[in-house]
C-alpha cells in the first residue's frame, strides 16, 4: 500500500480515537463541560475553516492551473460548491428520516428512533470528513512532500479530530440518559466515527492513482469542512456561553490564527 495512503489510515485512526474518546465521557461524566466543549469548537471551527483555505483550496488551484484544461478558478469553484451541496444534501436525507421517525409510535419509541437517527447523522457526515483527511494526505505525493505540506495535512485531521470529541459525546451521553449500560453507550458513540478510516483510504487512492481528480477533490473537501464549520459547529460553539460571552469566539479566531501562523511560518 502506498505509504500516503498508510498515513491517511493512520489520521483517520485518528480521528476516530478523538470520536471515542468523546464517547468515553459517558463512563466519567453524566454530560461534558460546557465552556470546554465551547472553546474546543470554536478551535476547531477556526482551524477548518483556515485549512479549507491554506491546505485545500489553494493547493486545488494551483493544481488544476497545471493538470486542468479548465480555468483554475471554475475547478476549486464547482468542487467546493460540490463538496457544500453533499453535506447539505445528506443533511436534508437526514432530517427527512427524523421527521419520519418523529411521527411513528410512542414517546419512548420516538426517543429511541430520535438517538438513532442522531447516531446515523454525524455517522453520514464523518463520511466526507474522511475524505477529506484522506484526500489531504493523498495530495502529498502529487503536491511534493515537504513540512508545509505535511503540516496543512496533519492540520485537516487535528482540526476534523477536535470536532469529532463533543461528537461522540454527542451520542453516548444520550443513549446513557434512555438507559443504555455505559458500555453500551460508549460502544455506539465510539462506532459513529469508524467510517472515517475507511472514506480516508478511500479518498487517499483516488488523489494517489487519479491525478486529475486531485483539484476537484481537494475543492470539494474544503466546501465539506467550510460547510461543517459554519452551520454545525460555528452555531454549537455560541450555546450556554452564560456569562462567558466570547469563549466560543475567541476559540474560533485562535483556531483560524494557529492554524495561519503554521502554514504561513512552513510555507
């Protein structure tokens, strides 16, 4: 196996292993700190969507300016606006079946079919934030391998890993509140986040063994994260702030300043 492609495996490992540590919480806590997980989403926030920039679309420019008989702008431009329409499109099945689910039996039935639902949601969209570990990873050998790259790489999964903890929290502590053992709990909320190694690899063979594709699928990557960052996270991280108004913010704009501060300072 190509041994970007074993590195795209191992950051979707893990990214995984955040995702179970965040369903981990269930065995300490009855439900995660607040302004922690405000702060950390913010981070992550801030570091996507700096990445989307730097580490994907940038690279997908200059990429298809060379590989591409189309202009350079209308590839990023149609395989970010691509990569946003997945995820809103998987969203929208999503929240389809929750509403059917809504409808069918008692409470106790929708409860459970709610949690589902839940476990069935973050799993479908961890699908194109593997693709885009993987597809990062990938670009290495057509892109040249060097601590730039290496470092905007490592910053799509490190960013795509802080988000996926309040994620796998997410599912555990719910099922937790309907009864389910600990073990139980822990176990589904880890398993939310497994797709993401096999999307990685996945994403890693096709920029590795398909030249062309690498500006499309590096546009469509960034539009997944920006999307993610935006409608998901962005909102998540300004709830229950109390009397900490700005935490969330301020971890929004130190994500994006790291994250800026690494590319710009290897670059």
């Amino acid at each position: 196996m190509n041994n970007f492609v074993i590195m795209a495996l191992i950051a979707t490992l893990g990214t995984w292993f955040v995702t179970a540590l965040g369903a981990a919480t269930v065995v300490f806590f009855t439900s995660p700190n607040p302004k922690s997980l405000n702060m950390m989403l913010g981070f992550a926030s801030g570091v996507m969507i700096a990445a989307s920039f730097w580490s994907l679309l940038q690279p997908a420019i200059a990429r298809a300016e060379v590989t591409s008989d189309l202009p350079a702008y209308l590839v990023a431009t149609g395989g970010f606006l691509c990569g946003a329409l997945f995820m809103w499109a998987s969203d929208k099945v999503v929240s389809f079946a929750r509403r059917k689910a809504d409808t069918a039996g008692g409470e106790a039935n929708q409860r459970l079919h709610r949690i589902m639902m839940l476990i069935f949601s973050i799993t479908l969209h961890n699908i194109p934030e593997g693709l885009a570990v993987g597809v990062a990873f990938g670009a290495l050998e057509k892109g040249g391998y060097g601590p730039e790259a290496l470092m905007g790489a490592i910053s799509v999964a490190v960013g795509i890993g802080l988000q996926n903890f309040p994620e796998g929290a997410a599912v555990s502590v719910p099922l937790r509140r309907e009864g389910y053992s600990r073990k139980k709990s822990f176990l589904f909320g880890q398993a939310s986040g497994l797709v993401e190694p096999f999307a990685g690899v996945l994403g890693a063979l096709l920029v590795v063994y398909v030249e062309a594709i690498l500006p499309y699928a590096l546009s469509f990557a960034a539009g997944a994260m920006i999307l993610v960052a935006v409608h998901e996270l962005i909102p998540e991280c300004q709830k229950n702030q109390g009397e900490q108004s700005y935490l969330g913010t301020m971890g929004i704009v130190l994500g994006f300043a790291v994250m800026m501060l690494l590319d710009v300072m290897l670059g």
